[in-house]
C-alpha cells in the first residue's frame, strides 16, 4: 500500500515569491494534516482537514498561508508571498480519523522548503 | 503552555541499550506515541502505548508510562548503527498531536 506522497521533495525560491506544497495521502484516510517542522523541533499541526473541511485551522497564518481539500482526497497548502522565515520542511499525515480508536498519524517524505 | 520535553542528545555505542525519556503535559492523553525520523525523511511510527498501561514491548523496543508523573520512555535493546535518527514523543487529545522536540540518537560503532 502506498503511502503519503508528497512533492515537491525540495522547493528553493527567492522571498515574496509564491509555492504550493502538494500531499496525496494513504487511500481510505478521511483526515489530512499540514505540519510545519522548524530545524531542530517538533512538528507543528498547520491544520486539519476532515474529509474537504478545514476543522482546525488555528495556527495557520492566514495572512500568507492558505490550503485546500477539494474533493476530500489531495490537498495544496500555499504561501504567498513567502518570507524567509518560512524556511522549514512541510510534513503531511493522514489518519483514519476515528475519534473512538486509536487515530494514528502516518506521515510523507515531506517539503524542504528554502526561501532566499 | 502544551510543552513535551525531550533531551536532545544521547549517544550510545552498538550493542548497548539506549533510553530515550520524553515528559508530556496533557494527563488525558489517550495514547502516546514514538516516532523516528531519518535524515532528510518524514516520521516513521515506530510504537504506541494505551493510556492504561504502563509498559509494552515490541521486539527490541520498550515503553514504558507513569502517568503519576506524566514521564514515558523508549528503550532500545541491542542498539544498531541504523537506530542512528531522531526520536519524537507525542501526546494526544482528540485528534492533535503535539510533539517533543526530539532526541537525536547517535550510535557509535
């Protein structure tokens, strides 16, 4: 079974310019996570789809940073424009999303993303 | 605040066993997980442990949970080069994950 696909893998681009992350995640997972890792850190949950609607959005800075799950399945994350500390690697996860069992995380390669 | 607190490094040579602890903060977390990343990798899980329990063990890996004191920890039994990585704890509520700040495991040959 595959699992979460994410690409690009590495992203270098110069600040104030545009980038979309994309994630296809494992088939049969209703909820999708953004996270955003910071060198020597955790994950930090971004937001939270289940099935197209965004259900947690809180640490999103929704200044620059936008995301969508259109049909329920792939989903984009954006920053425009980007800004230098936004230099960090993009995780996706996906989960069942079953609140009564355990809901575990599998998580893609990620996006490096260096900003200029 | 939400903190998990982690050590950031240990360094153990091959054959030993290496402990990694990890204090989380949410004492109505449901189960708490371990995860590896390698370089340049995402997060791979490598086991969980229920609430209700205070050990478990998976072939060359154990955890163990006091919930009294909010600690868990992952031991590594016979620990190889290729355990060489970070390791993450994570708590959970409904849904969120929060992670630790990671222990980078090096292992020396």
């Amino acid at each position: 079974e595959a699992g979460v696909v994410q690409s690009p893998r590495y992203k270098i681009i110069e600040k104030k310019q545009p980038v979309a992350f994309w994630c296809n995640p494992i088939s049969g997972h209703n909820t999708l996570y953004w996270y955003l890792q910071n060198l020597g850190q955790g994950p930090e949950l971004l937001i939270r789809y289940e099935n197209e609607e965004a259900v947690d959005d809180s640490q999103l800075p929704k200044d620059r940073f936008s995301a969508e799950r259109l049909k329920g399945v792939d989903s984009t994350l954006k920053i425009q424009p980007a800004e230098l500390g936004d230099s960090a690697v993009y995780l996706c996860a996906s989960s069942l999303g079953d609140p009564f069992q355990k809901d575990t995380q599998y998580f893609g390669p990620g996006t490096r993303l260096t900003v200029l | 605040g939400e903190d998990v607190e982690q050590s950031l490094f240990l360094s153990v040579r091959e054959g030993d066993s290496s402990v990694i602890n990890c204090t989380y903060t949410d004492s109505s977390s449901t189960y708490l997980y371990w995860y590896k990343q390698e370089p340049g990798a995402g997060l791979q899980l490598l086991t969980y442990i229920f609430s209700n329990m205070d050990m478990k063990q998976d072939q060359r890996l154990t955890v163990l949970l006091n919930k009294k004191d909010k600690h868990l920890s992952l031991r590594i039994a016979d620990t190889q080069t290729g355990d060489s990585a970070i390791y993450f704890c994570a708590e959970t509520g409904t849904y969120k994950y929060i992670f630790g700040t990671g222990t980078r495991l090096k292992v020396l040959a």
